[in-house]
C-alpha cells in the first residue's frame, strides 16, 4: 500500500444517514498497543462499523456519499477519566457536580467519558447536598448529551476509609444496612474507593456488598492496613472469578486500587497496601493461590507522585495493569493562588513547591509546568486534588516518561473502560464501539473531539 495514503474514518451521524466525515490522518492507535498505518474506520450512526488496513480509499464510497473532510496525524481513542471530582463551574467543590460545566469543558482536554467523584462530608452541610448532587448525576449519567463528555456513573471515594488524606470527615464506620440503602441511592455507582483495615473489622461485608451489585471495589486511603487484612479483600473478590457457567470472569474478580502510591504505604518487611499494587504477579505461596494481583491508577501529574516513582510503577506494571486518573479538583486555565471552599476549608491552587528556574527552563510547555501546580489544604498543605486533565497526562507519559502513544492509549482509554466494566462500548477504536475519537497533529496537539460520532470540540471554534 502507499504510505502516503492517510487514515481514514467514514463518520455519519443520525441526522444524515447519507453523510459522511472523512478523518484523514496518518496513524490510527488501536487496541492493545497495536496501530494501523494507512488504513480506514468507518462509523456509523455513532458506532464504529468497520476497521480496516485496506488502501487505496474506497472510490465508490467517497462518490456515493456526501462527506466533509479532517485531517490529522494521529487519532487515537477517547480518554476516560474515572476519578475526577470536577473543575469548576462554581466557588465550592462539593457542588460541582451540580453544574454541568466539567462535562462541558472536559472534551477540549481529550477526555470524552468520566466518572463523577463524589465524597460524603458529615460536617459543615456536608449531608444535606449530597442528596441533590447524587440526582443530577444520576438524572445525566449514561446519556449522550451534545457537546458534553459523557458522564459514565459515579466514583464514590468513601466513605468507608482509614486515612482521610485530603477528603473530609465522613461516616467511616457505617453499618451495614445503612450501607445498603446508601448503595440503592446511586444506581450508577461503577467504582468506590473502600479500606481494607476498615472492612477487615466486619469481615468484608461491605466490600461483599459492593461485588454483588457489580461495582468495582477499589481499595485505597488507608496506610498502615496489614497483609493479612489485603489479602481477605482480594480472597473476598475471588469468590466472584466464577461466571456461573463452569469458566471465570476474570474482571468480577479483580479488585482496582485508588491512586497507588497516594494515601497508601510501600514497605520492605510488613508489606502494606502499596505492595500489593506494585507486582504484575503474586508469589507462588499458598497464601496468595487463586488470587489476582489488583489494577492500579496513578495520578499523572508529575506532583503526587515523582516522575521517577511514576515510571518505576509502570516498569513494575506493565501498561495492562494501570490506570491513568486525573484526581481533578481545579482547572488547569486558574490561576495560582485560586481559593475554592471545600465543606468549609480553603483549597488554594499552588506549587507543591516552588518551581526553580532550571526546572521551568528544562520542561517549557504548557502540560509540565501546570502539572506542578497541585490543590493543597490551606491550613497545610495537605494534597487535595490536581489540576490536571488527562491531555497533561498523556502529554506527560509520552514527553516526559518515555512511553509510546500506542502505550498510553492503554492506561488512558483502554484499561479505564475495563475497570467500570464498559470496555465492549468505550476506550478503543474497534469494530462494534461507539466512535469516540480525538484527532492530533504531529506534537500531539488535540486538534479535534468526538464523542458518539459527533464533534464535541475543535481547536479551530476555541
């Protein structure tokens, strides 16, 4: 084939059936770190149709439809942010998700589904809003609405927790009726963030709880748990590997973990919960037989944790087991010392420490030098959240970390969708999934946004 013949994805909506956009570009990142170059996508009715290497471009396709045309040099799938609390759209983050302003301006940061996360404050009206905030999400999640990313579910970051970190007071300890009828609040939830040392003291019930209704425990904000109080949440998950039908659901089984390295211990001798995400295989003890090594996310930033660490979780990992989270809590376009309320504490946007001249010097763009920038407690400058997006992110592994774009298409779309269980709709370009694609240029700047077969954001429109 001529390697001058760009990529190319036939895209009609249902507006016009007859009508087809024409993506050209000259490589085409598809699952599992594989890539086409040329070949052709084509989409339709919001769904992708056909994947193909075949080249020339169909001569009797392009005359038999109208179409309009974009160019690019790199298309890869839609990112998927699952742990991200919102970026504005009012002065206290704990109504964010009551404003439809991150769905709005995620998709010109290459993020095209997300996961709202939401904490559950028992102080300072914490209680009295979380109810109206559950239900706009809940009244929005898994609709496709025009121009916005599309609002997958709900990320719940406790409230059963050890170590609060950044998050606010909530109901550490709640029973486990009370539990359950907090569960039925959120028929959406996909993913909540839970800690072993907790459910070890009423012997994983509500970790149990949370399987049965097929959401992803992830384990996390919680520093000194034990091996021993580890291992009885991943043997609590293994009773679910069987699919009933004489195989194994590998993903019912596994459990993820909450931004690894954050919140969490990594320990020579009295191993912690940080050990448990760092190996791609466990030991063959019996201890450890039949159990499955959980997912991992990271923060990307550069901030919560060293670029150093961030590579070494990768190299322990392999991209299959990670997961690329932003952990959002202020927008990357504020400027520093931006003060927001969060259950009545101030959060102020700065650097995590102050950036030297060298440093700013060696990293020049724009991506780095907003990665340093972190939300901090006022009071002490407790980490509380990023103010990356998952364009940061994915500038950063590339430039920075030294991974390939095929690479960080995994831990940013694929590996995402497979952990909220949406992996045969979202997070790759392959027959059968809905066409949520971003279009680069050759430095990788986003130069376009679809979502469902739709452009939710061009860089020529701002």
């Amino acid at each position: 084939p001529c390697s001058r013949v760009p990529i190319c994805l036939y895209l009609m909506s249902e507006k016009a059936a007859n009508h087809a956009t024409v993506i050209c570009g000259q490589k085409v990142v598809l699952p599992d770190g594989g890539s086409l170059s040329p070949g052709y996508i084509v989409i339709q009715n919001g769904i992708i149709k056909d994947v193909s290497s075949h080249d020339p471009i169909p001569t009797m396709l392009l005359q038999s439809l109208p179409h309009d045309v974009l160019e690019a040099d790199v298309v890869t799938p839609g990112f998927i942010d699952i742990h991200n609390h919102g970026i504005g759209g009012c002065t206290n983050v704990m109504e964010y998700w009551l404003h439809d302003y991150t769905t709005q301006i995620l998709p010109r940061y290459g993020t095209t589904s997300v996961l709202a996360s939401l904490t559950f404050p028992i102080e300072h009206e914490g209680e009295s809003i979380t109810q109206k905030i559950i239900d706009h999400v809940e009244k929005r999640a898994g609709r496709i609405i025009p121009g916005h990313a599309f609002l997958a579910g709900i990320h719940a970051e406790g409230p059963i927790v050890t170590d609060l970190g950044g998050l606010p007071p909530s109901d550490v300890d709640m029973a486990l009726d009370s539990f359950e009828r907090f569960l039925d609040r959120m028929p959406s939830l996909k993913v909540m963030t839970i800690g072993p040392a907790k459910e070890a003291k009423i012997a994983y019930a509500r970790l149990d709880a949370l399987l049965k209704r097929g959401v992803k425990p992830a384990i996390g904000h919680d520093r000194n748990c034990s091996e021993a109080e580890v291992l009885g949440a991943l043997r609590v998950a293994a009773k679910y590997r069987d699919d009933g039908h004489g195989g194994t659901n590998e993903d019912a089984g596994q459990l993820h973990m909450t931004h690894i390295l954050n919140v969490c211990s990594f320990k020579q001798r009295d191993v912690s919960l940080g050990n448990f995400g760092m190996v791609p295989s466990f030991p063959t003890m019996p201890e450890y037989e039949g159990l499955q090594v959980p997912t991992v996310e990271v923060i990307g930033d550069l901030t919560h944790i060293h670029p150093l660490a961030l590579r070494t979780v990768i190299q322990s990992r392999g991209v299959s087991g990670v997961v690329m989270v932003t952990d959002a809590i202020l927008s990357p376009d504020l400027p520093t010392g931006t003060e927001v309320n969060y259950c009545g504490r101030h959060i102020v946007l700065d650097y995590s420490r102050p950036p030297s001249s060298e440093a700013t010097a060696s990293s020049p763009s724009s991506s780095s030098s907003s990665s340093r920038r972190v939300a901090v407690l006022a009071s002490d400058r407790t980490i509380a959240g990023s103010c990356a997006t998952m364009l940061d992110i994915f500038h950063n592994l590339v430039r920075h970390i030294g991974i390939t774009v095929e690479d960080a298409v995994v831990m940013l779309c694929q590996n995402p969708a497979r952990v909220i269980g949406l992996h045969d709709a979202l997070g790759a370009i392959r027959k059968g999934a809905r066409a949520d694609v971003l279009l680069f240029d050759a430095h990788l700047h986003l130069q376009t946004a679809i979502i469902a077969g739709d452009v939710a954001y061009s860089s020529k429109e701002g």
